[in-house]
C-alpha cells in the first residue's frame, strides 16, 4: 500500500484526506518542490529546500520540520531505487477569499513515487500565449499556481510536441513548460535571466558551479524566439531528468550530439 507523509504522520495514500476549506486547493495559496532521490539521499536537499523557504517567507507561510520532511522523503522512497518526491506546503484550511492567517504553519506534505528513465530528447514548440511576467511571483517562486504552464504544455501536445517552449512578456525565451532552457554556440552556454521570468532553477544553479570549476562559461541572457531557432545546440534541465537535448523547435532540428552537450550531461550528473 503507497504511503504519504501528511501534517508530521505517515497515512496510507487512499486513506489521506484534505478538508475542503483547504486553501491550496481552493485558490493554489503554497509551493512545492520536486526532488529526486537517489541512493537513500535527497539530491540537492539543500538547494531545494532554501528555495523552498524563500517562498514560504514571501507567502508567509511557517516553515515545517526540515529534518522531519527530509526524514519522511528518504523512508517514502526507500525500495524504489531512483525515485521523485513532491514536498508541497499550502497555507492550510482556512477556505476561500482574499485573506488569510499569515505566519502560521499550513499543511505539509510529502509524496513518492518511483523514477522514469528521461527521455533521450524532447522536442519543442513555441507557445505564444501565456507569456510569463518577471515581476510576477510564479517567475520567482515555484508556486502550487500552474495552470498557465500545464496550459502551454496542453497546446504543446496539440503540435505534437514534447514540451512547450514559453515566452516572457515581452517576446523572449523564458522557460521549458517544466524545465529550465538552455542554449549552445560556440563553446559558450547560455540560459534565460530574472527579465525573462526565467524562474531560478536547482539543477541550474548546481549547473552553473559545475561550469565555473570547470571553466566552461556559462551566461544568462535574452533571446528571441527566432535566434533561438538558430542556435548550435539546446536542451532543457530539471530536478527529476537531469539534461536532456532538445531535438527540434517547431520542426527546426537540433544537434543532440554536440561535444559540449555530452560533456555537461556528465557535469550535471556529478554536480551537487
């Protein structure tokens, strides 16, 4: 029987329950973070869970038991081999309407499931709408309000893509429906900034280390859509896949075997 972790205690998945004044699900008011789990650790556990807390003192919203949460990720997943955990964290059951109690701790919980081997590449395609907004806190902050990311991904299915290519505000690349983005040219990489409501990534902050110790560069920057198309290479990077090359934009293929590609392939599976 699959087990979670729900407000400090271990419930069996078809047993737990939710109250229907549960303000995470009646209006998205938390955040979340997924991991993976590896070997009996949680990989990155530091990274996630400091960009966890930052989104908990915007949404002031207590933060739970660190060392609880970590606890009950690693014995979720214990037997699975490679698995992902969710950790997602509401305000709690104080129904619906604009306001709330601030500071208090909601309601915590963990899940986990086992990992799927990631594709050998994913295939894009660019969605114009929703557009991302910098200012925005879902830019900043990994949010439990998705829809206009499951929205692109929808559209994206609809082109017989992979994933969806999601533009900022003001027409530049800003993110992979659910993984950062990255481009190549030359021996240089390249990701989306904050002005393109690139939300900041783990992997691309583990990454971005790699890079620096192993003198490789790595920059942020703007770029449209269109000088995306002509890039030598691209590929897109979650916590749960790790790197994996973009094939094709909207039918423009990609080099998926790009010297540097594999060689950040390797550098991200060893980075912390």
């Amino acid at each position: 029987m699959a087990m979670v972790w729900l407000n400090g205690r271990f419930v069996e998945a078809e047993a737990a329950r939710l109250s229907i004044s549960e303000r995470g699900f009646l209006l998205g008011d938390g955040a979340f973070e997924t991991m993976r789990l590896e070997g009996g650790r949680l990989r990155r556990w530091a990274r996630h869970r400091a960009r966890l807390a930052r989104a908990l003192d915007v949404l002031e919203i207590a933060p739970p038991d660190w060392t609880g949460v970590q606890g009950a990720a690693i014995h979720l997943g214990a037997g699975q081999g490679e698995a992902v955990v969710r950790l997602t964290i509401s305000r709690g059951p104080h129904g619906p309407g604009m306001t709330a109690p601030s500071g208090a701790e909601g309601t915590v919980l963990v899940t986990a499931r086992a990992r799927l081997s990631p594709p050998e590449s994913v295939t894009l395609a660019r969605i114009d709408a929703p557009r991302r907004e910098p200012s925005s806190l879902v830019s900043r902050h990994k949010l439990t309000q998705y829809a206009d990311l499951l929205h692109a991904r929808r559209l994206a299915l609809g082109a017989e893509a992979d994933m969806a290519l999601v533009l900022a505000s003001d027409g530049s690349v800003s993110c992979a429906d659910s993984a950062s983005v990255f481009w190549i040219r030359g021996d240089q990489v390249f990701t989306p900034g904050a002005a393109s409501a690139a939300l900041p990534g783990t992997t691309l902050a583990a990454l971005d280390q790699a890079c620096e110790d192993a003198g490789i560069a790595l920059k942020t920057a703007a770029v449209s859509a269109q000088d995306f198309a002509g890039v030598d290479a691209a590929f897109v990077a979650n916590a749960v896949m790790g790197i994996v090359p973009v094939a094709a934009l909207d039918g423009r293929r990609f080099n998926t075997a790009h010297p540097l590609l594999a060689r950040l392939i390797e550098m991200e599976r060893a980075a912390e």
